[in-house]
C-alpha cells in the first residue's frame, strides 16, 4: 500500500511505497496494456501492467530469467462470472479479497490526491489520511441520521 500521494502533474498522479517503489497512474496508458494500466517504477527499471494481459518491462533483467507470456487479459465483465461461479461452487474467487481491497484503496487514494490536487501522507495501518481530515472525508459517504456505525 503506498504510503504518499502526489498531487497531479502532466497527467500523471505518483504514489510512493515505504519501501521506495513508485507506482505511477496515468489516463490513456502508456502502452495500450489495456482501460486502466498502471506502471511500478523502482531503482532497477519499470513494470507496467493492464487488463490486457500484457507486461511491459524496462528491461529484459526485470523478468529474473522468467517466460513472462501474454494472457488473454480479464475482461470486466469476468469478475461477475466468477463471483456467480464462485457462490455456487463455493471455491475461493480468482482475485484475493486482501489484494483486491488494497488495490481498490490505492485507486481511490490517486483519486482524492487528484481531485484535492496536493499531496497526501496514507497509514496503510489506519486506513486513513495522517492529519488530514478534508481527504478523510473523501473515504466514504457522509453518514445520515439514524445511522451510525
């Protein structure tokens, strides 16, 4: 989970890890790896990714020696077939729910660096911005009489 959110620059929203990769969110992709590709830069070189299938590596060392073939890419509308396959057969679902959740986090935190243009400090711990109440906000709907969690 990134630690800091960057505000918007050139298209671009950066996040960075505690350990120092960057994650890099762009609109319209980089290199046609499909809706919605983001791209992991670190000290060694980039990876980016998409719903296509594809990698895209800024080196052929990054692969650690590894085949690294196209898939046919996950389609949206996948997720639904197999949540369905996944109440009946009661299998476990093709996507972790932990990774799935911390990815989702990690869209909507770029989001909200994005639209409140200005950077953002994030405890993955708290699941929270850190002395930021204007982004906290942004995490969920403002909560209505009578409920109350």
């Amino acid at each position: 989970m990134p630690v800091e959110y960057f505000k918007p620059v050139g298209g671009e929203v950066h996040a960075r890890y505690a350990n120092g990769c960057k994650l890099v969110v762009r609109t319209g992709g980089w290199l046609g790896l499909g809706s919605c590709p983001v791209r992991f830069e670190g000290e060694k070189g980039w990876v980016e990714v998409g719903d296509s299938g594809k990698i895209a590596l800024s080196s052929p060392a990054l692969s650690a020696g590894k085949n690294l073939p196209d898939t046919a890419g996950y389609p949206a509308h996948w997720h639904v077939r197999n949540f369905l396959d996944c109440v009946k057969t009661r299998r476990p679902p093709a996507a972790n729910a932990d990774a799935a959740c911390q990815s989702h986090i990690a869209c909507h935190a770029v989001n909200i660096a994005a639209s409140l243009n200005r950077d953002l400090k994030y405890d993955p711990i708290k699941n929270e911005f850190i002395d930021d109440d204007e982004a906290n906000r942004f995490r969920h709907e403002a909560w209505r009489d009578p409920w109350h969690v």
